[in-house]
C-alpha cells in the first residue's frame, strides 16, 4: 500500500532546519485536502459543491477513514468549510510520522529520518512550480499544487500562484475521469482559497 498522500504533503511541510512545520495553518489545510484527494482517487468520495459518500469506508487507523467518517456525520457542508479547521489532521498526520519511524520527537522539534530524500523531494517540488511545468500524474500533480501552496518545506506560502497554475495543470489529467475529476479539481481549488484567506505572495511562475 503506497503511503496517503496527507502524510507525504505533511512531510514536504517540514522546515528541517528548524524542525518544525513553519506554516501549520496552512499545512493542516493542504492535508485535509490531500486526504479528500486520496478519498476521491479511490471512489469513497464524490462532489463538486460538497462531499458525498459513494463508497465503502477506508482501513481504520489511517487519516482518510478519520475525515471519511466525518463527511459520514455531516449534513452537505460546501467545500471550503472543510477547511477551516484542520489542526487534527496535521496533528495526526505527525503522529503517524513518528509511529512510522519517518519522523523523529526531539524535544519542541521534529527530526526527519531521511533528510536527503526530504530535501529532494522538496527540491523536485519547488522546481515544478517555479518553471510552471506540470508532473506528469495527477497524484505528483496535486502534491506540488498543495505542499507548494501551504509554504514548502518552511517557504512562503503561494496559494495564489499554486491556484493559477492549478487551472491549467489539473484539467488535462482530470478529463474524463468523471467524478474523481471533478471532486479532485473542487478540493484543490476550495483549499488553496482557504489558503489565500491567511496569506498571499506573489511567486514568478516562469
């Protein structure tokens, strides 16, 4: 089983000079959004204006049958409500770090046990959206849009420029893949709204 998308955008999130998530407000909204990617990829969930149960619930334990579960309770509830409150999710996804060995607690800070491939990763990213060339799958897609957005690995959050390049990355790799695509092109537009309600920087897209 690949790991869920939330814990990889939780990682990228990590400034491991500081060991610390310098952006947790946005970091917690970029993981919330990752997990409803994961759920839509999978065909648990379904909407363009709300979620909507379509499928049977993911393995208990993991961050997608934590949100999963809420949408279950909820009433339909738009997009970007989701979004404002999302510090369980980055708390969880920290813990499943840790628990997974990927992170480590010392004191107030948060070693990654891997820096190179951290640094990399977040190297990869970076680049992605400032030469504004998209990844060729949609999950890559969507991971850059999201960690670059919520403020990579202790960056300047860019949820306006992330937007922006969103419009013209995801709907080549959405079209026609009905439902998914457009709950996939919904979650990441509500997040990276809800990102530019707490900051907003300008960023050169090439």
């Amino acid at each position: 089983m690949s790991e869920e998308l939330g814990l990889t955008v939780c990682r990228l999130s990590l400034d491991a000079g500081r060991g610390r998530i310098r952006h947790p407000h946005q970091a917690g909204i970029a993981i919330r959004a990752a997990v409803f990617v994961d759920l839509a990829c999978d065909g648990r969930i379904a909407g363009m204006q709300w979620p909507e149960i379509v499928g049977e619930p993911p393995p208990a334990g993991t961050l997608a049958a934590a949100v999963y579960g809420a949408v279950a309770q909820r009433r339909r509830t738009g997009w970007r409500r989701w979004f404002n409150h999302t510090t369980a999710d980055r708390e969880a996804a920290t813990r499943s770090l840790i628990a997974a060995g990927q992170w480590q607690q010392d004191g107030r800070r948060v070693l990654d046990t891997d820096q190179s491939q951290l640094v990399a990763g977040q190297l990869r990213v970076s680049q992605r959206l400032s030469a504004g060339q998209p990844p060729e799958g949609l999950t890559d897609c969507v991971l850059s849009l999201l960690a670059g957005g919520a403020g990579l690995g202790g960056n300047r959050p860019v949820p306006r420029a992330a937007r922006k390049l969103a419009k013209t990355w995801l709907p080549p790799l959405t079209a026609g893949n009905g439902n998914v695509g457009v709950t996939v092109q919904a979650v990441v537009d509500a997040a990276l709204l809800a990102m530019r309600r707490a900051s907003s920087v300008p960023f050169s897209t090439g």
